[in-house]
C-alpha cells in the first residue's frame, strides 16, 4: 500500500502541475461497476478540483474532499443512497485518459479509467 515512489507516482509528480491542468474536464469511467459514472474536474487558483460526480444511474454523489497538493489529485465521496464513502488517487495521467485507485471506508479496492468525454 506505500508504494507511492513506484513509476506511477513519480511520473505523475514529474510532470507536476502541467500533467494536472489536462485533467480539467469531463470525464467518463470506462471500467467495471464504475462504468458510466460521470466526473468533473475543474482549474480553480488552488489547483484542478473535482466539482461534481454523477453514477450511471444518476445519483449525485457529494464531493467531500479534492485537493491536488504535491502534484497528486485526489478525491473522496460520499454516496447518500447507501452512506458510502470512497477516496481516490490519481495514479496515471495520459492525453486522453487516466487512472485512479480507490479504496471505500467499509471494504474494496481497485482501479478506475476514465475517459475524455
């Protein structure tokens, strides 16, 4: 679980912010459960933020956290159907789409892709 000096980390912290400002957008997940969920990503002063995350079946999950502090963007939120609460990180960063791990406050663990919508 610390392998944040691992190639994914580093890549991400070398290419510090400009690998960050690509992410402001909307994004769709492409993988798994996740598949179909919406997320919005904005360029605030403090850095790229995630504002909004829609699931699939539209449920409007409520931002808790987002910081991108130490070149790394990270979330958390809460579902309110179920009173579930997941956090993320992103791990890798590419032109047209990243990848996130999560982990929830109850159980499960992964990896999400996103893609530019």
């Amino acid at each position: 679980a610390n392998n944040k000096s691992g190639p994914s980390g580093q890549g991400i912290q070398h290419h510090g912010s400009r690998a960050l400002d690509k992410l402001a957008g909307v994004w769709v997940a492409t993988s798994g459960n996740d598949r179909g969920e919406v997320i919005t990503i904005q360029q605030t002063s403090g850095g790229v933020k995630v504002v909004s995350y829609v699931d699939s079946d539209g449920e409007r999950f409520k931002i808790l956290s987002s910081s991108s502090e130490n070149g790394i963007l990270t979330w958390s939120y809460l579902v309110p159907s179920t009173g579930y609460v997941l956090s993320f990180e992103v791990i890798d960063v590419y032109a047209d789409f990243f990848k996130a791990a999560y982990h929830g406050d109850r159980s499960g663990r992964g990896t999400v892709d996103y893609k530019r919508k």
